[in-house]
C-alpha cells in the first residue's frame, strides 16, 4: 500500500494463475476422488509419497523417471485443495498441511539430488542443489514471516509453480544441471526481491505513523 492509502496493482503469479485454473479443470477428477470417501488430507499425503519417489529415483541418477514423477505430483498437489473446496470444507490447517507438505516435497527432491551428486563425486553439483534448496526454503520463509507480520508478499520471478516448470523438464530431458543451476539462481533472486518489498513497506509504515 502506498503512503497515499492507494493500494499498488500487482499482477499475479505464474502459481497463482495456474491454481486457478487448475482448480476449475481438476473439478471433475476432484469430485470422483470424493464420492471415493477420500480425503483431501490423504490426497496431499500421496502427492508427498509420489515426490518421495521421485526422490529416490533421482538419488539413483535415474532424472527421467524422477522427473516424470515430480511433474507427475504437480496437479495432485492441486487436487486437495480443489476436493476441500467442492466439499465446502476449506480450513486454515488444511492450508497449512498442503503449504507443508509443499515444503517437504521441495526437500525430499532436492535431498535426492544432493545424495547422488555425492555419490558420482560432484560436490559442486551437491553445492549448487544446496543453493537451489535454499532459494526455495527462503522464498518460502520470506513470504510466510513477511506476511506473519502483516505485510503483503508475493510476487517475484522464481515463484513454486517457476521453480517446478524449471526443474522437472530439465530432469526429464537430461539435463539436471541446466535447472538445477537456474533454480540456484533464480530462487535466491527472488527471496532478495522479496526482502525487498517488505523493507519498502516497512519503510512506508513507519512514515506513515
């Protein structure tokens, strides 16, 4: 918000845009998973063991079935929310469970690159898995605290959605580090843009008392 009172226009993100519209086209998969009696907790869940997986499929420097499988869970981390949302039971933990298990996938794929990158004896690769985990965890972390203390922070080049359409082509094409790298990169651009914008609303705030 500018010190005016004005709000700023700000385009969503390219993980904003998807989710909602994969929230419409998984409406019809959403609603046979429920009549299945499933729920939208134990969808996240299979999401989590699919990325899992997929991470020890990368762990064996085996990047094509690994990548299939990390684009693979892309929509079924979608589809919980959608079922919660077509069952009307929309919850700040069911929220919070699928923002976690976002996490703990992110750090199970990562995790298996990093022990094959030390198993061939690459430990820059192993390194700059490290950085793309990083950039990851903190766009995350900056966004989640930022927003815990009452600002608004989105946005930025390299957001969940950027960083899986990065990784998972370069993984099923065979070319690990072409994303890996880019993640490395990006990701941490990203999370300093975003303590940037909290430090200029921060600024804002305090000239506007």
């Amino acid at each position: 918000m500018h010190a005016n009172g004005k709000l700023e226009e700000r385009r969503p993100t390219l993980t904003e845009l998807v989710r909602a519209y994969l929230g419409k086209s998984l409406d019809p998969i959403a609603i046979f998973l429920n009549r299945l009696g499933l729920a939208p907790n134990t969808v996240t869940l299979i999401g989590l063991a699919g990325n899992l997986v997929g991470a020890l499929s990368l762990a064996r420097g085996e990047f094509l079935i690994g990548g299939l499988l990390v684009l693979a869970m892309g929509p079924v981390d979608a589809l919980d929310g959608t079922m919660a949302r077509l069952r009307g039971e929309r919850s700040d933990f069911g929220a919070f469970v699928d923002s976690v298990t976002d996490r703990y996938s992110e750090l199970l794929i990562f995790a298996g690159l990093i022990a094959y990158y030390l198993q061939m004896g690459e430990a820059a690769m192993a390194g700059a898995v490290f950085a793309a985990w990083g950039g990851s965890v903190l766009v995350s972390y900056v966004k989640a605290r930022g927003e815990a203390l009452g600002f608004e922070v989105r946005g930025g080049i390299l957001t969940r959605m950027e960083r899986f359409l990065v990784l998972g082509p370069s993984l099923v094409f065979g070319y690990p580090s072409v994303g890996i790298l880019g993640v490395a990169v990006f990701a941490n651009i990203t999370a300093i843009q975003r303590i940037y914008l909290v430090r200029r609303q921060a600024r804002r705030r305090v000239e506007g008392t």
